[in-house]
C-alpha cells in the first residue's frame, strides 16, 4: 500500500469516506480507551483523542480531494492562456478518472492554443506575400514602371486570387469552430464533379496531368454539391501542389456496397510518413509550408467528410500519397453532434477574459502568437502542502502569505511537549507547570509576526506574569483561571485585535490553529523528507528505545540484581504512566504548535466586525427601549431604599423573608442584570444617532443615567453579599464573584466615559486589560488564605466556623489555618483527608516540582503536628450556607 496515498486503489469515492470515517471513530474510540485505562484525566484525553481523529482523516484523505484542488487552480491558469497545466492523478476513484479526463483536455486546449498561433502566424505571413506583390505591381503602375498591359494584370489577378483563395478557407475554419455551416442535400453526379475538379486544377499553370475515372460511369449519390466539391477541389489541389512536374494525378470513384461510395486521390509525389499519416488531417497539418499552403485544405476536407457522415484517410503505398474518402451514398440530413450550432445563449469562446486576482498573483500570461508552447506542468502535489480544512472559509481574513516549512517551529514544539511529558506527570502544579507555559510563550514571541508592537509586547507581558501564577498559588481554580486569562491576552495581543468581536475571534483563532496550520505540518513534513539523514536517524532512535524497552523490562522482571541496576537508572515507567506521558506529549505540542502558527500567521482578527451601521434610525426608536430600562433600574433602586430605610420588620411584612435570606436570594440575577446593561449601553452605543446635537445628548442623558443606575445596582449587589458573608462566611466563590461584580462595574465605568466621547474603539481592549489585572489582583491576594482569615475573624468574634469547609481549601490556606486556629483544631482542619490528598504530593515534589503555597503549607504541617484521633468535634459545616 502506498503510505502517500493509502486509499488510491479503492476504486469508489464512496467507499473511501466510508472507510475514512469509519478509521477516524475507530482511531477516536481506541486512543479513548486507552487514555481511560490508563487513568488519563478528560482535559488531556478528549484533544488527544480528536487530534488522532484528525490525523488518522488527514492521513487517508491524502491524495482525495487533492486533484480537485489541483484542477481548480489550473483551471484558474488556464483561463489566462496557460494551458501547459496537468494534474497529477493516481487514484482509480472517479476523481481520478476526472483527473486524466482534466489532463486530456487540456493537452487538447494547449493543441488547439498551438493552432491557433499557427494560424496567426500562417495567414500573416499568406496574406504577407499576395499583398507585398500587389502593392509593388500597383506601385510600379502608378508610377508608370510598367504599362497595364494584360500580362501585369493576370499578374495582379493571380494575386488576389491567392488573397481570396487564402480568405474563403479562413471562412471555412470560422464556420467549423462555429459549427454553423448548413447541409443542403441534393442529387450529385460523380462524373460531372470530377471533371469540374479537374477543369480547376488545370488552371493551376502547373505541368501536372490530371485523370479521373468513374465506376459505373453514370454514378450518383446524394450529398451537399457546394460542400462535395470543396473536398474533391481541395485534394486534387493538394496532390497537383506536390506532384513533380509532369507527374499524373488520378482521381478515381467506385460505390463500395450498396450503402457507400469511394473516392482516391492518388499523386506521384513524396507521399506521407507512416508516422504523419494520423497529422496530415489537422490545421496547419504536416507539409503545409514546404507546400505553400496553409495546412487548412485537408482539415475541411476531414470537416467535410464528418459533415456527411463518412470518413478520410491516408492508404499507405510505395509511391506517392494516395487519400481515400468513403462517403454514404445516401447521407443523413441530421448533423453529428459535434458539428451542430452552439446555443447562442451559452458565452462565445473568444470573449476576452477579464483581468483576474490571479493575473495580478504572477499567473502565467497568455503565450505571444508564435511561441512555443510550455512544457506541460503537474499541478497540486499530494504531499500536504495544499490548503487546510478551512482554508476556504477564513481565507478572507486568514490568509497564509509565507507557505515556507518550519522545521525549527515544529521541532521546537515537539520539545515543549516533550518537557511536559518528562516533567509534568505526579508532580503538583508547580515551576515544572510555569516552565512549560513559558517556553511556549517564548516560542510564541520568537515567530511571532508583531512581536514588537507595543499592544503585543504588553500583552506578552502580563501573560508572562499570569503563567506565574502556577508556580505561587496551589488553589486549582485559581491557576486555571490565570491560565485562561494568559491564554486569552496572548490571543488577543498576537492578532493585535481591537473590537469586541475581534477579540472573541482570536480567541477561537487559537483552536483553530489546530486546523489552519495542517498545510504547515504538511509541508515541513515534506520538507524534512527531503533531508536524507534526518528519517533514517529517527527511525533508529524509535527502534533503540522499543529495543531497550521490550529487552530491558523482561530481563528487569526476570533477574533481581539486573532489576535493581535498573531500578537505578531508569524512572518507574509503568504501562500507565507510558500512556499519560504520550498523551501529555501530544497535548502540549499540539497547543504549542498551534501557539506558534497562530503568533507567525495570525488573522486579520479586525475583520470580524459586524456590518457599519447606517445609524439612520430615528430617535424614539432607541431610545424607548433604553428608557424602560432606565426607568426598571430606578424603580428598583427605590425598593432597595424602601428595605433599607424600612428594616427587617418592613421586609418580613412584606416578602416574610429574612434579611440575611433576602440579600442571598437576588444577587446572581444583580449580577446579570449588571452584564446585560454593558451590552445594552454597547449596542446603543452602535445603532444610535449621532447626526445632531439634540441626537448626541439624549444619547448621553439616557447611557448616562443607566449608567450611573448600574453603578448603584452594583454597589447594591455588593452590599447584600457582604451582608450575607457576615452571617453565613466567606468562601472562595464568594468572593470570586464579588470581584466579578466588581469588575462589572469598571466596565461600566468605562462606557460611562465611552459615552461622554461617543467612542468605544479603546473599550474592548480596555476590558480585556482590566480582566487580566484583576485575574492578577485574585490570583496576588491569595484568595483562600483570605477566606481562611475572615472566617476565622468571625469565628473569634462569634464562635461560628465551618471547619469542614476550611478543610476543603488548598495548600495556600494552611499558614493561615496553622497560626490562627486552636492546635487540635488545626490539626485536624489542616491534616484532614482533603488537606492530606493535596499536602502528600509534597513527598514527590522536586525543585521542577517546587510550589510556593505547597511548601509554604509543609512548614504549617510541622507547627500543628499530627491530628488527633478523633476530629469529628472538629469538622463541622453547621453555619456553612
């Protein structure tokens, strides 16, 4: 099997996708299941297993769709006059079949090119000739050289016989390639065509005799008279041209069966190469030059013969050329179907073409007349250097103008990953994880293709600061968080994105790399192939390690000292962990890999905008919509007053709610409320009119009265989660979602300001900022020693603590558990089953290993000592809500 193209010899387009989807979900569920076997975690098995997918589609589809492709850009060529174009084809499948049927034609357009500039070429220098000569004679007469006596005339005469000879077989082509010339069928005598014929040729001055015989001498058949003695004019011309002198030409007819007849022609001259016998027939055919003619006489001497539904042909013979017609006696009136009129609604074949895209891209140029023709060109090699998945659709704002192979990005991305395989497995998140981050930013920067752009330089920056993170905290959710919000920054700042929408494109862009970038893959694949050494040196490395792993794990099991040795020398690779470094392995060189696509060929992200608005839109039909929401806001805000200046006895009266249970109760909907007021006053900010003073400030009155409206809801929400963390605690959520309110907020501030300008070009990027430093902010604050510490405040101020949930928090806690708690119970909070799971990833932590919460949290261990036997008084979650 040809590993290039692996289906080629399935014979049905059908049955290759059949087996193609059906390997991809069969590679999809193997890779699944083993990741799952192996106690791979979701986040690393579910890319890993649709990376697979792709690659086993990607792998088979090898050659598919190529010749498609191929075809289309020759096709693109070809329109300009390039016809030396030719795809590749191996398959059998009906592509392929198109492929070569693609080829065939086009070996017959670069024909009929060739011809055409033969004609060109042809009947300029034909008409060259007659004219040059007719103008020297009328020149000589005007002056008076010559007298016109009847010898210069017939001189002159001859001349534009010539001319008219020369015009009339034009005139014969244009009406073949149009395909219009008419049939008119009527009774013909052979005898009498013949001898017409041979009256014609005399006329020629040369001294060639010219004989005709007819059998039975009284033959008659049907045909079209004009166009029976075009042909039979045309080969007795032919054969008088390349007789010797006083040579004999013979014209002969005979009825062949009671359905045909047969004319030959037969000369006494050079006759015809085996090899030119099948050439003789086209335009400008074999001996026109040599000959003096135009090579056009036989052509519509073939076109008359189709017309009628015969044929002609060379009879091979010793001396001179003999050509046979076999004609019907009795002819079809219907044309053949190549011959009939082109429907005058389809677009002529010499209508100009218009300058295309590709012309101005360095397509070749139609061939000057005389030319040769070029060397035919295979199109599309098979070899992944051609478009990816979506190519077609993102080529508007993602188009790849550097197609070289990147061998260094990849190798490089390979090394990233492989340093993730070696050192992220049974290691908590750490300076191994921050490492790893790093190096892939520093890839990132090195190919990035604005890498000195202010916007990029400061958003490579603050993700620099965020892929720290990991190595300071120990809470998951916090480093997840700072992992996304680098991700995001990075995204945004490689694009140089500026709207909203812009932003959310680039950070799609980055996944999508995974796909765009396949041609890149592609191609350097393709191009380390070409490297003689570099194949044979990894295959052997492969082989050496299976070698070593297959031998050296049966003489480890098989003999303790060598077990020990090896021990020694070699980590524990276990089946299991094999399986979650590969994984690991392919996970983060794919994300690095496709980092690197994204920072060297990254989209024109400011394209993806929503069409310009006409802002036509009169005024009432904004701003109601707006001002029921301004009005809703401060219809709530003077409910808010009325509890507060009412009191608790006013809100059991009215709701029978608590206050603690009131202020819980409508906070998430705050929150919501307060995100969809951004995209209110953003949508506003877009669709309203600007086009007159009165128009910009009820633009301004009304954003900025909800504007002012949501600051205060914000403060509102804060206000009832305070409440409710006196009486119930903090935790980590909690107060996550207080610095998301927060945040709310300052983006409203921002548009409040956008309103005053009535610009929001700065804003997205404003509030992607802001996002990350307040993700810097959580992550600096250390949220879940701040949790630990104000639960603990309420604790020595009301005896109240969920112990149970301060068992929960991650290793950044435990200082603060350790110092501020009773031993015993800090003993038990911090040494609790869920502490231990965290805290005993300390025993295999190394300096790739190294986490500051974590070691922070070993020192706390230490002071507390060990927990009591019993902590059940300990661990309680009574005043947790």
């Amino acid at each position: 099997m040809n590993t290039d193209r692996p289906l080629d010899a399935v014979t049905s387009i059908k049955l290759k996708l059949g087996l193609l989807v059906g390997a991809s979900v069969l590679a999809a569920v193997l890779v699944a299941a083993i990741g799952d076997g192996a106690g791979v975690p979701w986040w690393q098995s579910v890319p890993v297993t649709a990376g697979a997918a792709v690659a086993v589609t990607q792998w088979l589809a090898r050659g598919m769709t190529s010749p498609l492709r191929a075809m289309t850009d020759a096709a693109r060529r070809m329109a300009v006059g390039d016809y030396g174009q030719r795809v590749s084809a191996t398959s059998s499948d009906e592509v392929g079949q198109l492929a070569r049927t693609f080829n065939a034609m086009a070996a017959e357009l670069a024909g009929a090119d060739l011809e055409r500039r033969r004609l060109i070429a042809t009947v300029s220098h034909e008409l060259r000739t007659p004219l040059t000569a007719q103008r020297a004679l009328l020149e000589n007469l005007a002056d008076g050289v010559v007298e016109p006596d009847p010898e210069t005339l017939r001189a002159a005469l001859a001349q534009a016989e010539r001319l008219s000879a020369l015009v009339g077989d034009l005139l014969d082509l244009s009406r073949i390639d149009a395909g219009v010339a008419p049939l008119a069928l009527g009774p013909v005598r052979v005898a009498d065509l013949l001898e017409r014929a041979v009256a014609e040729a005399g006329v020629s001055g040369r001294p060639v005799r010219v004989r005709q015989v007819v059998e039975p001498r009284d033959l008659e058949v049907s045909a079209d008279p004009a166009r029976l003695a075009q042909l039979v004019a045309n080969l007795a011309d032919n054969a008088v041209r390349h007789s010797p002198p006083y040579g004999e030409v013979r014209l002969s007819a005979r009825l062949d069966g009671p359905a045909h007849w047969v004319l030959e022609v037969r000369d006494e001259g050079p006759g015809i190469a085996a090899e030119d016998a099948g050439r003789v027939f086209e335009r400008f055919g074999t001996g026109a030059d040599s000959a003096g003619g135009t090579g056009l006489g036989l052509a519509i001497v073939r076109w008359v013969c189709e017309l009628h539904g015969g044929r002609v042909e060379v009879v091979p013979g010793d001396g001179g050329a003999c050509f046979r017609v076999t004609l019907p006696v009795s002819p079809d009136a219907e044309r053949p179907s190549h011959l009939r009129e082109i429907p005058s609604a389809a677009t002529p074949l010499n209508t100009p073409v218009p300058p295309t895209q590709e012309a101005a891209m360095g397509v070749p140029t139609p061939v000057p007349a005389g030319a040769a023709v070029p060397p035919a060109t295979a199109v599309g090699p098979y070899g992944g250097g051609g478009p990816g998945p979506v190519d077609g659709a993102l080529s508007r704002v993602w188009p790849e103008p550097d197609r070289r192979p990147r061998v260094g990005v990849v190798g490089a991305a390979a090394g990233i990953g492989l340093l993730a395989a070696l050192t992220w497995p049974y290691r908590g998140i750490g300076l191994a994880t921050s490492l790893v981050m790093v190096a892939t930013g520093a890839l990132m920067w090195t190919v990035a293709r604005h890498r000195r752009d202010p916007w990029t330089i400061g958003g490579g920056v603050v993700a620099l600061l965020l892929a720290s993170v990991a190595t300071l905290r120990d809470a998951g959710g916090v480093v997840t968080l700072s992992v996304l919000a680098g991700v995001a920054v990075a995204a945004a700042a490689l694009t140089r994105a500026h709207g909203l929408l812009a932003i959310l494109a680039s950070w799609a862009a980055w996944p999508l790399s995974a796909l765009r970038g396949l041609p890149l893959l592609g191609r350097t694949i393709t191009a380390t192939s070409r490297v003689s050494v570099l194949w044979p040196v990894v295959r052997t490395v492969v082989l050496s390690l299976l070698v070593l792993v297959v031998f050296g794990g049966l003489f480890a099991t098989g003999d303790a000292v060598f077990g020990s040795w090896a021990s020694a020398l070699v980590p524990d690779l276990g089946w299991d962990t094999i399986v979650l470094r590969g994984f690991l392995f392919v996970l983060l060189t794919g994300v690095a890999l496709t980092g690197a696509y994204l920072a060297l060929n990254p989209p024109q992200a400011d394209l993806v905008a929503l069409p310009e608005s006409r802002r036509t839109r009169p005024v009432w039909e904004w701003a109601v919509p707006v001002g029921v929401v301004v009005l809703l806001f401060g219809g709530f805000l003077v409910a808010q007053a009325t509890v507060l200046f009412g009191g608790d006895a006013y809100l059991r009266r009215t709701t029978g709610l608590t206050h603690a249970e009131y202020v819980h109760q409508g906070f998430g909907q705050l929150t919501v409320a307060t995100a969809f007021t951004v995209l209110v006053m953003t949508l506003t900010l877009r669709i309203a009119t600007r086009e007159s003073a009165r128009d910009r400030l009820v633009v301004r009155v009304l954003l900025g009265a909800l504007g002012v409206f949501t600051l205060a809801v914000v403060a509102s929400a804060l206000y009832r989660m305070s409440l409710y963390q006196d009486a119930f605690g903090y935790t980590v959520l909690r107060v996550f979602v207080d610095g998301f309110e927060l945040w709310l907020g300052l983006v409203v501030l921002m548009l409040l300001v956008a309103v005053l300008g009535l610009s929001t070009r700065w804003v997205a990027r404003a509030v992607l900022v802001s996002g990350a430093v307040f993700t810097l902010g959580f992550a600096a604050m250390n949220p879940d020693a701040w949790v630990a510490g104000q639960n603990i405040d309420r604790y020595e101020a009301t005896g109240k603590v969920d112990t149970l949930y301060l068992s929960t928090l991650s290793a950044d806690a435990a200082p603060v558990l350790a110092e501020r708690l009773p031993r015993e119970m800090a003993a038990c909070v911090v040494g609790s089953p869920a502490d231990l799971e965290v805290f005993d990833r300390r025993a295999t932590d190394d300096v790739l290993g190294w986490n500051l919460g974590r070691a922070r949290a070993e020192s706390a261990l230490a002071t507390v000592g060990s927990p009591p036997t019993d902590c059940s008084a300990y661990l309680t979650d009574t005043y947790q809500r």
